[in-house]
C-alpha cells in the first residue's frame, strides 16, 4: 500500500467516515482500513513507524536453480553476451527460453547512466552560439515550403536573432550573422557552430579545418568560431532549447501567408514574448540582462563586411542571362559575351567589359522557376533601326571581316537579325580568333548564314574550356588598360652570356686593358641532330 492511499483512509475516517464505508469506496477490506487506522495511532501515541506491507512473495523461475551459474559466468566474464550466458546454462541442462535469461542479466548487469548535463555560464559578452533548424511550412498563399530558422542566441542574456531564410549557403549565412549582430548591438568574444560546411570543412586529428572564407569574416568582426565536437548537441543546449521554445509558444495555432509574413510575427513575438519573459533562476527578462551585456560586446565595424557574391553568365541569342532557372534581361551590345553579375540579397547587377554597370534587376526568390525579368530598354524590338544599329556596333567590334558579314547577313537572310544573335552567341563558346577565322572563310565563298559559320565552327575549331572563357574575359578587361604587348619577350642572344664552354661554368676572364671590349663569350656548340645534313636530315 502506498502512502497516498494511507493517507487517504485517514483523511476520510477524520472527516467522520466509517470504516465500513471507507473501505466499500476504495475497494479495500475492512481489515486493511483496521490495520491502517490502529498503525496511524500507535505512530501518533508512541512515534513508531508503522510495519511497511511486503510485497507478495516472488514466484519460483526455471532459472532459480542456475542462478549461481550464472553470477559465476558474468564474475568471471563481465562482458559475456546474454546469448553466450545462455548457450552456457543450455549446456548445464538449462532448459529455458533466451528471454528469461534476459531479465535476469539485466538484474544483474547495472547500466551505465548517462552522465549528468551541468549547466554552463558565461560572462557577458562572452559567448554566442548560432545554428539552423530545419521546418516544412504551409503557407496560405505561397504553398508548403520547407524554410530555415536562423538563430544567433547571446549565452548571458539569452536574447536571440532569428530569421527564416530560404538556404544555408554561405552568402545566406554572412549575411543574417551581419543582420545578428546589428540587432543585438555588437558580437560575442566565441561563438558556438555546429560543424556545417559553411563554418567547418572537415575534422583531421581530432581538430576541426575551418573555412577560410568564413574565417576572413569572423577576422572583419574580431571574434573567434567555436566548433562542436561532432555528436554533442548539448554543447549549444541554449540555441537548442530555443529551437524547442519556438516550436511551443511561435508556430502553434498560428497561420503564414508568406515568407516574409512570417519573419513579420517572428520580429513581433520577439519584442513582446521572447525577450520579456522571465529566466530562472536570475528571474530577469532577456531585455534586462542584454543591457548589462551590452557594454561588453564587440564593437560593430565602421563598414560591415561584403557578402555578395560574383558569378560569370553568358549572353543568350536572346539577350539574356541566367540564374536559378530565371532569365534577367541585358542590353543586345552584350550578345555573345560572358559577364560578370553580382548578386546582392535582393538584387541581380550584371557588368559589362569595363565593369560598369550595364543592368539591374529585383532577384526573383529561390522557389520561382521559369520567370523572365525584362526591362524595355535593353531589347528595342519595336524600334527596328536601333537593334539594327547596336548589332552593327556589336560586329563593328569585332572587325571589318567581321561588319561585312553582318551586312551580307541582313541582305541575303530574311531573318537576318536573328541570326545574327546566334552568330554572336558562338563567342562564348569558342574562342575569338576561331569565330574570326570562321566568319573570314563565309565571307569568302558568301556563305551569309549562322549555320554556315556553326558547320565551320565545328570542323575546324575546339570549344573554350571554362578556364579559358575566364582568361578571354580578363584579357578584355585588361587590354584596355596594359595595350596589346605591355611587356615584349626577350631575345634569346640575351641569355647566352649565361652559358659557358666547359663543364664547370668558369667565368671569362677580364681583358688585360680597357682598350677594347669584352670578348664575345663562345657559343654553345650546335646540336647535329638539327643541323642539315646531320642525322636527322
């Protein structure tokens, strides 16, 4: 019987129930009731401990009988297997099943607890921890999605910046760690990483290989990345309780239209839920101890760090370039060349030649597909002689042989224009002097088509490596400034005072006066092998 009943029994008799009764109510006999009340009042009259009811007895097992056998094995093979205990007790007549050797192993067998987790904490300004969750959402206007909770949690006060983003790339990642620590005012001393590959690269000996140009960021804002032993999640237990707490007071019972809806609540429920909740044990609100902290954080650079990345596009026959199965318009002077685009978290920027700006673009979001961003200007197909022009400056460019297949072109081709855009796309994959070569040869035997110079493209010339279309693309950019040859080789006749006649390199000997110049130093002697005559004529 346990104490709740017994208290029960006499709570119930002092309330001025019979035993009778009080026995019927709970099921018990009325000797059980007895035995309770008259324990209860010697313990109160004499302060004895009332006898504990013993549990009934334990029913006799089949393996009662090997039961020293087997306290035997396990003494002097404490890492025997039950399945080896139990074809050794087979072997002494034990006729039993597996499980009942089971039960009784793990009677006896004491498992190793789990050690306990102690909590850890910081100063202020010490420490971050920072990490992603993972959730599938249903939005009422955009769909399901799957969505990534960016959280940087500062240890101390427990304020947090989160942020539901699209991915876990690398320019996602620098970029929210720059919105954190504006947020919060300044950056931690460490931060705490998972082993994500935006952070860490690999382990090796036991130690972790960081990203370089993760490290190059950390370096701008002065502090230091922390990787977590692999497997160990309670090392960023603050960021993973925080994770829980948004899975309990933030997402239930609420609905999202977009995205950005949701990062809208997620702001509100941070200013007036998350950071004005009271911590225990320090019963203060995370906005009180972020004050406290304030003072010892970094302090923010003049000028944040640059996380946009750059990226080469061709130029379709159409005008465009591509990126993440959308097109962004270009002006048609670009058709045929591979250009630089810088994308920023909100917008596409492409370059030309001289890296000047050439368009701009709203970048359309990671999960639209199939989309074309056009700006009116830079295909002027209602104005025929303005296309006109611009594809005659294109190929005014690339030179005269050049201009005088584009005019042969828009004479003897209908649809001359058009195929003077796939003439033009050839260049970003072959090189210049293979499309020169092959537009001189149509011009020769008037062959003024763009399958004509793709047939000689084909024969004669090889497609540019990916290497090579970037060193195509930085000598254009270059020439302009160093000219053709910025720097002649040298003659040869310059290296041979360099060589000398006998074996051991002797240096020639000074003249005797100053009278006349240095004798010439012998040549090298010439080779046979490549002398008229020699052996190999």
């Amino acid at each position: 019987m346990n104490e709740t009943t017994r208290h029960d029994i006499v709570h119930r008799f002092q309330s001025g129930q019979s035993q009778r009764r009080i026995a019927h109510e709970l099921h018990l006999a009325r000797a059980t009731v007895q035995e309770v009340l008259a324990g209860v009042a010697d313990q109160r009259a004499h302060g004895t401990t009332p006898v504990e009811l013993q549990p009934p007895p334990r029913r006799p097992r089949q393996l009662d009988a090997y039961d020293a056998a087997l306290q035997d094995l396990l003494r002097r093979h404490p890492q025997l297997t039950v399945r080896r205990l139990w074809e050794e007790l087979r072997v002494q007549g034990f006729a039993g099943g597996y499980k009942q050797v089971w039960t009784r192993v793990r009677e006896l067998r004491p498992r190793p607890g789990k050690a306990p987790v102690v909590r850890f904490e910081t100063s202020p300004g010490q420490q971050a921890q920072m990490d992603y969750s993972v959730h599938d959402l249903d939005f009422t206007v955009e769909g399901r999605r799957r969505v990534y909770l960016f959280s940087y949690v500062l240890s101390y006060s427990r304020r947090a910046y989160l942020h539901w983003v699209e991915a876990q790339d690398f320019e996602t990642t620098i970029r929210q760690h720059i919105q954190a620590f504006s947020y919060l005012g300044g950056v931690a001393t460490t931060c705490l990483y998972d082993n994500m590959k935006v952070v860490v690269l690999r382990w090796q000996d036991g130690e972790p290989i960081y990203n370089p140009r993760f490290l190059a960021f950390a370096t701008h804002y002065g502090y230091k990345p922390v990787a977590c032993q692999p497997r160990r999640p309670q090392t960023k237990g603050k960021c993973e309780r925080f994770f829980s707490y948004v899975q309990k007071s933030l997402l239930p019972g609420r609905t999202f239209q977009t995205l950005k809806h949701l990062n809208d609540v997620t702001g509100w429920w941070l200013d007036n839920v998350a950071d004005v909740r009271v911590l225990q044990p320090s019963r203060q609100t995370p906005r009180q101890r972020h004050a406290e902290e304030l003072p010892q954080l970094l302090p923010l650079p003049a000028c944040p760090y640059h996380a946009d990345s750059v990226v080469y596009r061709s130029v379709d026959a159409e005008g465009f370039i591509a990126w993440r199965g959308n097109r962004y318009s270009v002006p048609y002077s670009q058709l045929g060349r591979l250009l630089p685009v810088r994308l920023t978290a909100t917008e596409l920027i492409a370059y030309g030649p001289a890296l000047a700006e050439i368009a701009r673009h709203p970048l359309l979001p990671r999960h639209v597909s199939g989309e074309r961003c056009l700006v009116a200007a830079h295909h002027p197909q209602a104005d025929g002689r303005l296309a006109h022009a611009q594809l005659q400056e294109r190929f005014a460019a690339l030179g005269p042989t050049a201009l005088r297949f584009f005019e042969g072109l828009i004479r003897g081709q209908r649809y001359g224009r058009s195929q003077a855009h796939k003439v033009l796309t050839l260049l970003t994959s072959y090189a210049v002097t293979d499309v020169h070569a092959a537009l001189e040869r149509a011009v020769r035997y008037g062959a003024f088509s763009a399958a004509a110079v793709e047939r000689i493209l084909l024969a004669r010339a090889r497609p540019k490596t990916s290497l090579e279309k970037l060193a195509e693309q930085e000598q254009d950019h270059l020439r302009p400034l160093l000219g053709d040859n910025p720097v002649p080789p040298r003659p040869t006749a310059d290296y041979r005072t360099f060589f000398a006649e006998d074996s051991d390199h002797a240096e020639t000997p000074p003249p005797d006066d100053d009278s006349g110049p240095p004798p010439t130093p012998p040549r090298p002697p010439a080779d046979p092998e490549n002398q008229p005559g020699g052996p190999g004529a």
